[in-house]
C-alpha cells in the first residue's frame, strides 16, 4: 500500500489530466465526477510506477515520484514542445550498432508479443523497428504500450542488431533495431482516422480518391505519394541544374497578374480594388513575357511557371499546373530539337535509369492522323489506320456510299485475331460499341473474316462486297483469316477520334502494349491554321504566336507551322514553336484569325511594339511539369504528383475552396453577386 501523502499527491497529479465525465456547478459546489473504475485503473498505475522507481531508487518515496522522468514519455496536452532529433529513421544500418540516438516520427506499426512491445516508426525518410525492454526501461515500455498509430512520438534508445531470425528483407532498416530508454508522446491521434496509413497501399481500392484528397495531409504520408513528390522535387533540381549548370540558362520569374489575351481557354480573372470595373487575369502561360525577355536581350530564358486555365478537366488536367517554360533566341529549328532531346534524355536517365534513343523519332502532323488518328500517338504497339474510302466509292451500302458523296472519309483499323476475341454482341452493345459512342461515332460497322475467307458482319455490308472489292479491302488492310476491321465514317476529324481511341483501347484491352519500350518522338509540320465552323473563322492550331514556314507566306491561311511537339507513350509532354520576331507578320497572321489591326494594338499592343524595337529571331518550348512526373512515377492522374490538387469539379476537397467571401469584400471591389 502507498502511503497517504504519496496517494493524495497521485491522485490530485492524476486526476488533473484524466478527462471530466460529467462537471456540476452551484453555488455550494463545483465538482468533477469520474467514472470509478477509471479512477481505480489509475490508482493501480500509480502504485506499479511507484513500485518500479523505488526498487532501483535509495531516495525517499516522495522525492521518487517527483523526480520521475514522467515528462518525458507523456506529453502536457497544454504543452508545446520543439525535440530535435540526432538521427532519421531511414537512414540507419548496422554500422549504427550500439549508437545512441534520439528519432522523431509517427507510428506506423504497433504491436505486442508477449511482455514486448514492437513499434514501427515512419519518418520522411523510412522506416525503423523500436522494441521495448519492460525490465530495464519500465517507464519507456508503459508509454509504448498505449500507443496507437499515427501518434508522434520522440523515441531515445540504443541502435542495436536484430536476432538473425527477426532480420526484416523488406525493410531497409530491417538488419537493425532501436531499444528504447525513453517514449514521449508529442501529440497523439485524438480522432478516428479516416484510413490507415501503413496498410492505405495494399487497400488502396478501398480508399477512394474522394476521402484521400479530404484528408491530403494524411495521404500525403502514404510511401507511394512520399516518393512522387520526392520524385518531383529531384526532376525539377535535374532540369536546373543541366539548364543553368550545362547550357547557361537564366531563370526569370514574370508576373501572375497579367492582362486577358485570347485563342485560349477561359481565363481566371482577378477584380482590381484600385481600378474598379478592371480585371486581371491569371497567366495560362508565360508566354508574351518570355518573349519579350528576348527582346530584352536574354538569350537562354527558363522558369518553373505557375499557369491557370479555366477549362474542362480530366485525369491529366488541373487548373492549376506547373510549367518548364524555355525561351531562346538565335536558335535554329534543329538546335532548339537537338538541345530539348538532350535535356529529356538527361532527365530520364538521372531520374530512372532510362536510355532514350538518339535522336528521337520524327513524323509530320499529316502522318500521324493519317496513320494514327491522333497528333500524339503511341507507337508501342503496331496498330495502324488504313484509308478505304476507294472501296466502297460504287458501294450498295448506302451508309458508306452517303457518307462519301458527303465529303466524308472511309477508314479502317484492322486488329488481329480479333475475330475470336470480340462476340457480334460485344461489337454491337458492349464495351467496344460503347467506346466508339463516348468518341461520337453514331454507330460501330465491323466485318470478321472468318477462316474460309468469307465475311461476317452487317449483311448488307457483306453484300456490297463483290469478290473484287472484298479482296481489295483485305489487301489495304493487310488482313488474314480470324482478322476483325472496324470501320469509321465522317469527317476527317470525327473518323480519327473514333478509331484512335478504339486503337488505344483495344490495344491495352488485349495486352499488345510493349511496356519494355519508350515510345518518344516529335511531331511536326503542324497546320498554321484549323477552321473553326461553328464561328466560321480560323483559329491558331498552337498560339498566334507561332512563325509560318517561310516558305507558306503567299498562303498563310493554308501555311505550315514551325511547331513541335514531344510526345512520350502517347502522350504530349511538352510543345513549342519557333516564333513572329517581326511586326509585319504577326499582324498579318492575327488578321487570319479574325483580330483587326485596332483589336490587335488593343490586346497585344505592348508586344507589337517591342516587336518593333529590335526583336532577334528566338522560340521556344514548355513542357507539362506535372505530366512528365506523372509518367516518370507510374502514375495514372497528374493529382497523385501534386501535393494539394483540385478535383474534377475544380474544387479543393481539402481546404472547402472555392467558397463565398465577406460582402465587405465584394462591396471593395465594386462587384454584387447575381441571385
């Protein structure tokens, strides 16, 4: 039994820190009520500790109790407290044996075998296993015991050898343990986790991206999305250091509050205060700025630039993203290629050991929709787009015959054995008619060639085809026995929509995508130029900013443009252009696109002006920061490679934004808000 000061002193210290169950105030009274047996529980504690300190203590029982080192494994919840740490978790390994260290980091694994308790602990670097010795380091183990995963925890202890049959393989520490001496709780988890940390990888499916992007801050300790933004974070230090280091770049910051431009997506404007009635508007590029950054004299401009667009978004969309903005002047179309292949190459084989080809493949704009149906296409995979439209130019099936007299094209996408593979009624009402529908085909027409060489499919389009057409159809499309084509019809740019996503599709769906291989390349030979025929006018196929091929100035509307665009597994990973350096010529092309000369000294006034001032020939190139590190981690969403993105509704889940703001606000600005 204690004796009754050393109870008293107890109970008062314990009682302070143990939560009220129920609190009543008067006047003759004001009192806190506990549950008794809570009560009794930590009577109990108080006496083992008691007993554990006076054991291996010569002091008196009172000076014992508060001279115990209980501030150190247990944290003053009205406390703040900055511990430093002598070591990472990650980081230590068997030449730390015997090493004393002090680790800081969160409780990713807790559990107890018999009188021990193990606990794993997380910090940015890795992962480290702590043991408790109950014997020896009785405080240490009672702290240890109560806790539970996420808390943060300091934990000092001696680096110490596993026993060669606890040695973990899977972990990087996992030859090593830290025995612990001492346990303090800086702050522990006081609400129910919405999941688990350690086991979020293996549940992921679970876990919806919904509730991951509520509680980033908790994702964001996940393995896999610690090691993307440290992926991010070691591309984006590669690209500076060989762009400075390598070639003598300069990186320039230019301004996020900038004026409204058009040919681009909606912009996110910005109401001024001190000009009311005027408006900023968000950068969607650099682009105006870093061209007259050439004008200025800079030679070799970069920037990692923040842009906004107010569009539509999807799975490699955000309307917040990161840009590496580049600028040169005096550089020809070869170097400004040869040198963005050397820093591409560079980047992947510091950050993942990839060796791209040298140089990279090249194919025109006209090519690749010929061939491919897209300006980005994947060549891991040999699928190719067969024009047909000759076939069916006297054909019966007056489907096909109509959509010719209309002007329309007739293309084929050929997949092997495809026949067997796909049921009439997968091609009719499954998945595949359904992709062919989300691109805005109006229907699906197929034929299957079966082994005799005959064919299966709508019959009226196996009618319309004599044995002379029908042989001439398989020979365009290089097609055998067991072989099925699938058949678009339109206008050029619907039939290319249509059967570049059932070639994509078709291609993953039926594993024919070598992913052993890198797939990189340019296009080029862009149209200056696309007809926009809901307006009835031109638009810029890139920017109006973009220089026409010298040699396309009697026809601009008609023109080539000196654009590129590097493409990566099918996927656009930046683009660019050689640029207008002369007044003459940009007016020229912005009246092709409909802007006046009084529109165009209105809107680009500013540029048309150092235009004229001694602008040297230059161009240039962005790339999709957040893209090219989503494809260098696996990724599927450009979300999983920034740390705080919006979701598809361009909302933050995490911090409730966008939102309404204080009328005082609005009323500064000079702005209501419609009902």
């Amino acid at each position: 039994m204690l004796p009754w000061p050393i109870r008293l002193q107890a109970t008062a210290s314990i009682l302070r820190s143990l939560p009220v169950f129920f609190v009543s105030s008067s006047r003759r009274c004001n009192s806190a009520f506990l549950r008794p047996r809570l009560v009794r529980r930590c009577l109990g504690a108080a006496k083992r500790r008691y007993s554990a300190t006076s054991a291996c203590s010569s002091s008196s029982s009172q000076e014992t109790l508060v001279s115990e080192p209980v501030t150190r494994s247990i944290a003053n919840q009205n406390s703040l407290e900055w511990v430093s740490r002598t070591d990472l978790c990650g980081d230590l390994t068997v030449d730390d044996v015997g090493k004393r260290v002090r680790l800081c980091g969160w409780v990713a694994l807790h559990r107890i075998h018999g009188s021990v308790t193990f606990l794993n602990l997380r910090d940015d670097s890795g992962l480290v296993q702590v043991t408790t010795l109950p014997e020896q380091f009785p405080d240490a183990h009672s702290v240890a015991i109560k806790l539970r995963l996420e808390y943060v925890v300091a934990v000092e202890g001696v680096v110490r050898s596993r026993p060669s049959e606890s040695v973990n393989r899977k972990m990087k520490t996992g030859d090593v343990e830290v025995t612990a001496e001492h346990v303090q709780i800086l702050n522990p988890v006081k609400s129910a986790l919405p999941f688990l940390v350690t086991t979020a990888e293996d549940a992921k499916e679970f876990v919806t991206e919904e509730i991951r992007l509520r509680y980033r801050c908790l994702d964001l300790r996940r393995q896999q999305m610690n090691s993307n933004l440290i992926l991010r974070h070691n591309v984006v230090k590669v690209i500076r250091r060989y762009l400075e280091d390598a070639h003598g770049f300069v990186e320039v910051e230019t301004p996020i509050l900038c004026r409204s431009t058009p040919e681009g997506a909606r912009d996110y404007i910005v109401p001024s205060r001190i000009q009311p009635g005027s408006f900023y508007a968000l950068p969607q590029s650099p682009q105006l700025f870093k061209q007259m950054l050439m004008v200025s004299g800079f030679a070799k401009y970069y920037q990692i630039a923040r842009c906004f667009r107010d569009e539509d978004l999807r799975a490699d969309r955000q309307p917040e993203f990161t840009q590496l903005d580049m600028e040169l002047a005096f550089f020809p179309f070869e170097d400004m290629l040869r040198l963005n292949e050397d820093l591409i190459r560079h980047v992947f084989s510091v950050i993942k050991g990839i060796e791209l080809p040298n140089p990279f493949h090249r194919i025109t704009y006209a090519e690749a929709m010929r061939r491919y149906g897209s300006d980005r296409p994947d060549l891991r995979f040999e699928l190719e787009l067969k024009v047909v439209s000759e076939v069916f130019e006297d054909s019966s099936f007056k489907v096909f015959s109509d959509a010719l007299a209309n002007g329309g094209i007739i293309k084929a996408l050929c997949v092997p054995c495809g026949a067997s593979k796909y049921s009439n009624t997968n091609l009719k009402k499954g998945d595949i008619y359904s992709e062919a529908i989300k691109s805005g085909a109006k229907g699906l027409p197929f034929l299957k060639i079966l082994d005799d060489g005959n064919f299966e499919g709508i019959p009226a389009l196996v009618s319309s085809l004599e044995s002379t057409s029908g042989g001439q159809l398989l020979k365009l499309c290089s097609a055998k026995p067991g072989d099925l084509i699938l058949f678009a019809l339109g206008d050029h740019a619907s039939v290319n929509r249509t059967l570049d996503r059932l070639r994509v599709f078709i291609a993953h769906q039926l594993g024919m995508v070598d992913h052993s291989k890198h797939s990189i390349l340019w296009v080029t030979d862009f149209p200056m130029f696309e007809w926009n025929s809901s307006e009835q006018r031109f638009e810029a196929l890139h920017h109006p900013f973009t220089a026409p091929n010298p040699k396309d100035m009697d026809n601009l509307p008609a023109a080539k443009a000196l654009a590129y665009d590097m493409v990566y597994n099918g996927v656009e990973i930046g683009g660019g252009s050689l640029r207008i350096y002369k007044r003459e010529v940009q007016e020229k092309v912005l009246q092709v696109i409909g802007i006046t000369p009084q529109q165009a000294e209105e809107k680009f006034g500013y540029l048309l002006e150092a235009l004229d001032m001694g602008a040297p020939p230059h161009g240039g190139i962005a790339y999709g920061l957040d893209r090219l590190v989503m494809l260098l981690a696996g990724a599927s969403s450009i979300r999983d490679v920034i740390a705080f993105p919006k979701t598809t509704t361009a909302q933050c889940s995490l911090t409730r934004s966008p939102s309404c703001i204080d009328p005082q606000q609005l009323r500064d600005l000079s702005l209501t808000v419609a009902s």
